[in-house]
C-alpha cells in the first residue's frame, strides 16, 4: 500500500492550497485518514483527521481555516488550507488506518495497519 501526497507548492500569506492524498494497493477499506506536518526543528504536529463516517478534528492551529474532507471511493484524503500564514510552512503528511488483502496460498486475509505517506512542502511567504 502507498499513500501519495500531492499539492504543495510556495504561497502568499493569506493564499490557499489543497492538498491530495491518494491511497493504493490491495485495500479492503480506509478507517481514519488525517494529515499532519513537521516543519524544520520542530516536532511532527497533527492537523485535522477525518474517520470512515466523516466525523473531523482540527488542531487548535488551524480550526476555521482548514478543512479536510475524503472521497471514499477513490482512497483519497484532501485538505483545503485558506488564511495560510507563514508559520503553517511545513512538510505535509498524509497518514490512513487501512485494512489490507493479504494471501497465503489460495487464502485471502485482511490486516490492519497504519501507513504513513511521503510528504509535500508547502511554503507560506509573508
């Protein structure tokens, strides 16, 4: 399974972005999805989570300027960033509860595991 984040890109102060996050492989389904960032020095920071029935969380960071949302049928996570501010420049990570096929033979199990995705830089300038 892959998680590939997409969407970053260098922005105004006050701009906005929307950022991609697309799961593939043999996924039976996606529990939570959620992004969180890790700029340089500091400690990995989460954002906003979404679970399979769309019930979201937001850090106290960015409630009301973010939002996150999911299309269940394609295995993909956004998140919608507006009011961006210099301190939100960050690596953005994508990160999804999914339950897997695995086979052994001619058996098809499942197992549940938490992936982790390659970042995107998303830069603010003031």
């Amino acid at each position: 399974v892959q998680l590939q984040a997409s969407g970053g890109g260098l922005v105004q102060a006050g701009g906005s972005l929307r950022l991609s996050c697309a799961a593939s492989g043999p996924i039976a389904s996606i529990n939570d999805m959620a992004w969180y960032r890790q700029a340089p020095g500091n400690q990995r920071e989460s954002v906003a989570s979404i679970d399979r029935y769309g019930d979201t969380t937001y850090s106290d960071a960015v409630k009301g300027r973010f939002t996150i949302s999911r299309d269940s049928a394609e295995n993909t996570v956004y998140l919608q960033m507006s009011g961006l501010r210099p301190e939100d420049t960050a690596v953005y990570h994508c990160s999804a509860d999914i339950v897997v096929y695995e086979y052994s033979g001619h058996e098809r199990y499942t197992v549940r595991s938490d992936y982790r995705g390659q970042g995107t830089l998303v830069t603010v300038s003031s």
